[in-house]
C-alpha cells in the first residue's frame, strides 16, 4: 500500500522487469525500492524518515522483490531496508558473492509461517501444538467436504503447494483447501474465531491480525535452520517449513559512498510488535502511512536521535 503523499516521492517509472528512468539526482540521493506489502512499507518510509534526519534526499521505486535485486546490483537503487531471503531470484547469490550488494545485518523482524490456530484448539485437539496430535484428532478439523479427514486452509493456488507436499509426506489425514486470497483466508479465521469453531490454517506473521487476536503455530521435529527439503521429511523426522530472515541490504557501494547512512542503517530495529501494530492501522483502520510513521518517529524519538548521532560521529 503506498499513499498519496508517498506516491509523489516515487520516481516516474516503476521498476518491474528491470529498467527504470531516472532523473539526473543529487549524490546524496538514495533511492530505497517499496514493494507490494504494507510492512515493507513501513520500513520503507521509517527509513526514508531517518535518512532525510540525517541530510540526504531519498527516493522511492516501486519494485518488485526480485527485480529490485538486479537494480540494486547495478546500483540504480541502493538500500532495501526489509529484504526477505525466501523471495530473491537466482541472481541473488552471484550478486551476493560478487560483491554488488550487501546484507547489514537482521532489521528484527521474526517471520514465521506455518500451519496457525486459536488458542482454544488446544482443548479440543489435546497434544496441540505437536503435529504429532493432529492424527488423533484430524475429524475434530473436519467438515462435509472433507469428512473424515481434516480441513487444512492453505496459501491461494499460485502462491505454491508447500502445505500439500507436507500433508503428503507425513501422511496426514488432512486435505488441504486452497484459500482464494489473502482477505478470504482472514475472512475464513474471523468467522472461526467469532464462533469458537476449529481451525488450522497456513498463515504467516508479521501480519495486522496478530495485533488484534492470539494464534498458535503447530511445532515440528527439531529446529527450522537446518531443514531439510520438504519432500525428505517424514514422520518423527519432521521440521516443517523453513522460516525466513529478513535483512537489511545496500549496493555494494553504499558504505563507501555514506558511511554515516551505513552507520544508520546498522543501527535500524523495528519488531514484530511495532509492525503488526503499524499494519493493522494502514490496512484495517484506514491510516495514512505517512501519519503512522510520523506517530512512530515522535514515540520512538529517543531511540533513532541516538541512532543519528552515532552515524553523524562516523561521518
């Protein structure tokens, strides 16, 4: 979600497969790619806030998450402030490696995605949040369509079929439904939650709705960060879905070219809380982005001048 105020700092052309035209800008222009998510959004525009604290201009490109890659390879854009690492094209590693761009560090997001319920499963499925307790009460999770096997809500059909290829090699009794969109798989949680009704859902975090409901992830065999493929995991040797990090990521240039910024961007640290917050205001309760920010920027005050004085020192 971008708005109007924001909209009129990006440039001209958006960046969706590649090429963008570009002003003649300043040397103390940074341009910082916006993509399709409100939360990135809000790291987008809170960093664009703190860099203009700091002297510089800043510029947002509307990019697609991947392209942006190449871009800021080249070094037409040059900071991505919330950069996931399960969404990056093939180009990513040489770049990575190459040089041409740069991680700083985590931002202080914790991702997680995976199969989601209320809280008052837990009596009704006992053994929850091991998957373990899902063979024994996978009716409890059933409707007519699906009867005697459980209903499992996963990601609309072209956001992939992770939870399918799960089910499969675990030989669970659930069939998993694929949900129409984003809104409809909210839609489907909030008439569950309002009756109390069961539910086991694919679902991820940062998101609005965890700023206004609690949710539990079902726990698998060991820890995500040696996971092994979905498609060789089994029964007792299981650790589900891999989570995400996101990092901060520059052109390969930028320390050199503002080192104060580096400094800056080193120091940047937002949470879940803070955008679980932040989103459910833009997206549910019809804020602009830009006052959000701002309320965000005078709560937080304290904190960031600490961060502008560091970055001003090292310059």
């Amino acid at each position: 979600m971008i708005t109007t105020t924001m909209k009129n700092k990006v440039l001209g052309m958006a960046l969706a497969g590649g090429l963008v035209s570009f002003a003649a800008n300043a040397a103390d222009t940074i341009r910082i790619p916006v993509n399709a998510w409100t939360g990135q959004n809000i790291s987008a525009q809170i960093t664009g806030e703190l860099l203009e604290e700091l002297g510089y201009e800043v510029e947002y490109v509307t990019a697609g998450a991947v392209p942006q890659i190449s871009a800021m390879a080249q070094g037409t854009l040059h900071l991505q402030p919330e950069k996931w690492d399960n969404n990056v094209g093939n180009i990513y590693d040489k770049a990575l490696n190459d040089g041409d761009i740069k991680l700083v560090d985590l931002l202080g997001l914790e991702p997680q995605e995976g199969w989601m319920y209320p809280p008052y499963m837990e009596e009704q499925c006992p053994g929850l949040p091991d998957y373990e307790a899902l063979y024994d009460c996978a009716q409890i999770f059933g409707t007519a369509s699906t009867f005697p096997k459980g209903r499992l809500i996963t990601y609309p059909a072209d956001w992939g079929t992770r939870s399918k290829t799960l089910v499969d090699v675990l030989d669970l009794p659930f069939q998993p439904v694929a949900g129409g969109s984003e809104g409809a798989m909210v839609a489907e949680l909030k008439s569950a939650l309002s009756a109390e009704q069961p539910i086991l859902i694919m679902f991820w975090l940062p998101h609005w709705i965890h700023a206004e409901h609690e949710f539990r992830f079902v726990q698998f065999d060991g820890n995500t960060k040696d996971c092994p493929p979905l498609e060789e995991q089994s029964r007792g040797n299981a650790c589900g879905f891999t989570q995400a990090k996101v990092h901060k990521m520059v052109s390969g240039d930028f320390a050199q070219k503002w080192p104060d910024a580096q400094v800056l961007i080193e120091n940047l640290h937002l949470t879940n809380e803070e955008q679980n917050k932040m989103i459910l205001e833009i997206d549910q309760e019809g804020a602009e982005l830009e006052d959000v920010v701002a309320v965000w920027m005078e709560k937080n005050e304290k904190t960031w001048n600490a961060w502008i004085e560091e970055a001003r020192a090292a310059d």
